[in-house]
C-alpha cells in the first residue's frame, strides 16, 4: 500500500475513534469492529400485497411473488381480489382458485388474505370461499401484534347495470384524456367525481355477526402491541360509511392502529386521528391510466418496532434479482438489452 494511503487511512481510524468513542473498537489499524445495537426479537417484516384481478396484468402477480420471495419476510398480507370472479359457474369459481393456488404455493411465507368483491359476488362464490378457506373474516396474533381480517361485502351488494354502464363510459373517457394529455387539472376532477360515483356504486357492508366478533376480539385483546385492519374496500370513504364499520372506529380509537385495503386501483395515503389509513394500488391488476399519481404495481414493506410500525413502499420493478443488472434511461425507467450506439455516443460528448 502507498505510504500516502497508509497515513489517511490511519489518521480516518484515529479520527472515528474520538470522534466516535464506544462506536468503533480497533485491535490494530486493518481491523474495525462496529458495535450495534442488539436487534429487538419482538421486531418484525411482514408485506401488503394488492389486488390481483380487475383488468388483470397476466404474469405480474407471479414476479411480484418472486420479489416478495427475495425479501423473506415473516408472512404476506392480501388486500383481496385475489381472482377474476364475477362467474356463476361453481366449475369456473373452483378453477380460478386452483389456479390462484399454484400461484401462492410458490411463496415461501404464509399469505393471509381477505377476500374482495371479485372473490365473493353472489351467494354460490361466497359458498365455494367458505368450503374452501373457512370465514370471510377471522384474526390472527403474531408477537403481541392483532392483525383483523374483515370482509367489506358481508353481504356481497349486487350493482345497477346502468350505473355500472355510466362508470365504465367515463373511465373511457378519461383513460382517453390521460393519453392524450397527460395529468391536467380537468383530468384529476373527474377522476375524484369518478372515484366516488364508482365508490358509492359498489357500496360495501359489515353484518352485525361481523361487528360482534370484532368487538369480542378487540375487547379480548386490549394490550397488543399494535393492531393492524385488513380488507378489501375502503368503506370510510363511502359518502355514507356503514353503521357498523363507524361502531368498529369508534372500538378503534383508543389503541395504535393502521389501516390498509385495496379495491381502487389508486394507491392513496390519509391520515384519521392521527392513524394511517392505506389504500393500496396494485399487485398484477391494471385499468387504470398509468399516468396518473398512485397507479402502480407496488407491494408494501412493514417493520413492525417497539415505537410505531415503518412503512415502505415498494415498487415491484423496483425490487429486482441479484444478476438482474439493468440500465436506466433518462426519465429513470429501467431497460433490458444494450444499446452500444448509445454508450459509444454519451461517452464520445455526442
């Protein structure tokens, strides 16, 4: 090694070591020992995963499995939506979740779903759901933390056939306007007049044997670390939220809480009484102009501390295999294959 080099390196090693007493541990001036803090065993990772059919992106769902299997974390939350659905046909219903089945027996973690209004829309879906995974809502606890997994359609809500038909007109029409336009301020007022019309038109409900068995569980479970609520509609934004969904915020108000669904196809953030209210865009369902803010394959990463859960959110293009080596164009969107013009050019000041 230069002599220069020797002299820098060991004048950094006599910096760190006042600058930073009880940090840095020395034996000799090639050797450093970084002392951290030892990691709570009560911490944990777990991830949200976002709808999978409603215009469906055929393929994604499964790489999002594969990135989510590159992160190990403890388990894997679902907002629902989990199959195309929407079929009166018990054969069909049965094949759809054979398949959505070989897609999760490919992660390595336990997934923990809810089901959405594609899962279960009338009464022969909701009973092949039942014979085949048991209560369209049910809990879990994993190191002092509650998790809740309500069923935002009990009952699945049947849909005017004529509303239906004027919501999908102005999606078109604004899909329309995005392409050729791009995000304007015309744009994003009819996308809010959009989302509520078509909020309202899927409605959304809580049965009173659903509210008891929340009630129940929060009141079983008053010390938990944290509680997390999980499911498919974001029924606090109905323009009229149902009775019972307003009874479980007010049990909610006086634990820490966080709140994540799905169903819009819009990733949005609110905050309630300083609470996080979540609503996840998507996991390898589509439909929506992709240049709007918040329309995205995405998955969440939560650490769950001793303090308040950290939430990240992930891009799943974003989240890629160690010999996946990629390059960026300017606008920051990543490219397979080698463009040697382009190299030869940007290095010759071209």
């Amino acid at each position: 090694m230069e002599k220069g080099k020797t002299m820098r390196i060991v004048i950094f090693y006599l910096f760190a070591s006042f600058a930073f007493p009880g940090f840095f541990s020395f034996a000799d001036v090639n050797y450093l020992e970084v002392k951290i803090q030892q990691e709570n065993p009560d911490n944990f990772h777990f991830v949200v995963m976002a709808d999978r059919t409603g215009g469906e992106q055929k393929g994604v769902f499964e790489q999002v499995i594969s990135k989510v299997n590159l992160m190990c974390p403890s388990f894997v939350v679902s907002v629902g939506d989990n199959i195309p659905g929407y079929t009166t046909d018990v054969n069909e219903a049965n094949r759809q979740w054979d398949e959505y089945d070989s897609f999760i027996k490919n992660l390595n973690v336990p997934f923990l779903k809810v089901c959405g209004n594609h899962d279960i829309s009338n009464e022969m879906q909701a009973d092949v759901y039942q014979k085949r995974f048991g209560s369209s809502y049910y809990y879990a606890i994993h190191k002092n933390v509650l998790f809740l997994f309500l069923n935002s359609d009990d009952p699945s809500a049947s849909i005017d056939p004529m509303l239906q038909k004027e919501v999908n007109e102005e999606k078109k029409k604004l899909k329309e306007i995005a392409r050729t336009q791009g995000v304007t301020p015309e744009g994003l007022v009819r996308l809010k007049k959009l989302d509520d019309k078509n909020r309202d038109m899927h409605g959304g409900k809580i049965t009173d044997a659903q509210f008891e068995f929340v009630s129940r569980v929060l009141a079983e479970h008053k010390d938990v670390r944290w509680t997390f609520v999980i499911m498919h509609k974001p029924i606090w934004k109905l323009t009229s939220p149902p009775a019972n969904w307003l009874k479980i915020e007010e049990l909610l108000k006086d634990r820490p809480f966080t709140i994540f669904a799905g169903h819009e196809h819009i990733h949005t953030y609110t905050q309630k009484n300083n609470r996080d209210y979540i609503v996840m865009c998507t996991s390898g369902a589509g439909g929506m102009p992709q240049s709007l803010p918040g329309v995205y394959q995405h998955i969440l990463w939560v650490t769950v501390t001793d303090k308040e859960p950290v939430i990240a959110n992930l891009l799943a293009d974003g989240i890629l295999e160690k010999a996946d080596i990629r390059s960026i164009d300017k606008d920051g969107n990543s490219k397979n294959g080698i463009d040697v013009k382009k190299i030869v050019e940007e290095f010759s000041g071209k």
